[in-house]
C-alpha cells in the first residue's frame, strides 16, 4: 500500500469512527458512488476497506450538516429575539445602530438618499408620573407601532433608550 | 408636506388606550438626510438637533432624558 493510501485511510478511519455503528443505507451506498466519481479515486485504490471508511465518512458529513443546519435555525431565531423589543417590532438600540450604519454604507456606495428621523414623545415624564413606566413604555410602543403601520416595511424602526423612536427610509429611489 | 410632520401628525390623531383611558400622544421630530461616511453618532445627534428645537419652540417642557443622552451611553 502506498504512503499516500495510508494517510487516507488513517484520516478516514479517524472520521469514520467517530459514526459508530450507523446503518448502512442503500441511499449512502450510491453516495459513496457519487464520493468516488467526485474525488476521481482510480477504480484500483477502491479497496473494500477505503469504500467502507468512506461510506462512514459521508455519513459523518451528513450528520455534521445536520447539526449545522439546526444550530443556523437556531443561531438565526436567537439573532432575530435579541434585535426586538417585544412585542412590536422595533429595533434595540443595538439593532439599530447597525442598520443604521449600513444605511449610511448604501449612501457611500451607492449614492442611495436616505433620511433618519427622529420621533419624541411630549410629555413622557408626565405619562409616567401618572400612569407609570409601564404607561411610559407602552407610550413609546405605540407610536413605533404607529409609525410601523404607515410606512414601507424595508425602513427601520428602533429605540435607543431615551424617549424617542427612530426611523431610517430611503427618500428616493436608487439609480 | 414632509413624511415627518404626515407621521407626527398621524400619531398626534391616535391616542394609546392605557388600562381603559385615553392618552393623548404628541411628537416632536427631526429629519437628517444621511451624508456619505458619516459616523451614525453624528447622524443621531444630527436628528436630535432639529427634534430638539422644535420641542423648545413650540413651549412644551422637555420630558426626560433627551436622545444626546442616549446617545453618549
């Protein structure tokens, strides 16, 4: 066996132990097929324990990509729960500020007139003195909510903490 | 009539309902047009500037902290 064929096997066998006892499938079996037309292995390197080692290989592959993709779903939920506010959809102040740095970015590039507005609430000290903060807060809710209902869905809407809400629009459309 | 003021102005007619009352909801505002490379610090506070004022013009007291201090955080 050549010095080459070992290192293979060594780094297959280290991938495919990591499988186990997993089930050879007649799906898996044509994968190793369509592995060894893409890897273009010459038809005499194909010794039974190559094919095996690679056939646990795929699986692994399979398996990894997997988790990968219920760990993305995942990742991208919790991206999606940290930018809000609940209930309404309003940026954090976190959220926001990146948006609106890349809006500043699609101005540079692009020559795209874009327009950040700023929404604060009269009188809020009053609203919480009387009702509450709670009152305070749904008070800013509101109007981002508001605001939510008349414009495009692409423009941003967010808090920052203070007693304003926040919107970034397009103003014109880009050449 | 600027996008702003129709939006203020629409906020101005919806009042929130908070536990069974009405209250009344009014907006001061600011619009920047964002400039190529600017820093979004400078762009919020930008905003803030035109907000502020008009909420100084139009004699209503400045409740809270304003946006600067918000901003500096």
């Amino acid at each position: 066996m050549k010095i080459r064929d070992q290192e293979l096997l060594a780094r297959l066998r280290t991938l495919g132990s990591k499988v186990g006892g997993a089930a050879r499938t007649a799906g898996a079996a044509a994968n190793v097929d369509d592995a060894i037309g893409l890897l273009g292995l010459p038809e005499q390197e194909l010794t039974p324990t190559v094919r095996s080692a690679l056939h646990h290989l795929i699986e692994e592959v399979a398996e990894l990509r997997q988790e990968l993709l219920t760990t993305q779903g995942r990742l991208a939920e919790l991206e999606r729960l940290a930018d809000e506010d609940s209930p309404a959809p309003i940026s954090n102040r976190r959220a926001f500020l990146r948006s609106l740095a890349r809006t500043i970015g699609y101005v540079e590039r692009y020559g795209a007139a874009c327009s950040l507005l700023y929404f604060d609430v009269n009188g809020l000290k009053s609203i919480n003195d009387t009702h509450g903060h709670a009152a305070g807060d749904a008070a800013l809710i509101h109007v981002a909510t508001v605001l939510r209902a008349h414009i495009r869905a692409s423009d941003v809407i967010g808090r920052l903490g203070g007693d304003g809400v926040l919107l970034t629009r397009p103003t014109r459309r880009m050449r | 009539m600027s996008k702003a003021l129709i939006l203020a102005r629409t906020i101005a007619g919806t009042p929130l309902v908070w536990e069974g009352r009405r209250i009344a909801m009014s907006v001061a505002y600011g619009a920047h047009g964002l400039a190529p490379g600017e820093d979004p610090q400078e762009a919020l506070a930008a905003a803030d500037r035109p907000t502020y004022r008009q909420k100084r013009a139009s004699g209503r007291t400045l409740a809270g902290a304003s946006l600067k201090q918000s901003v500096r955080r």
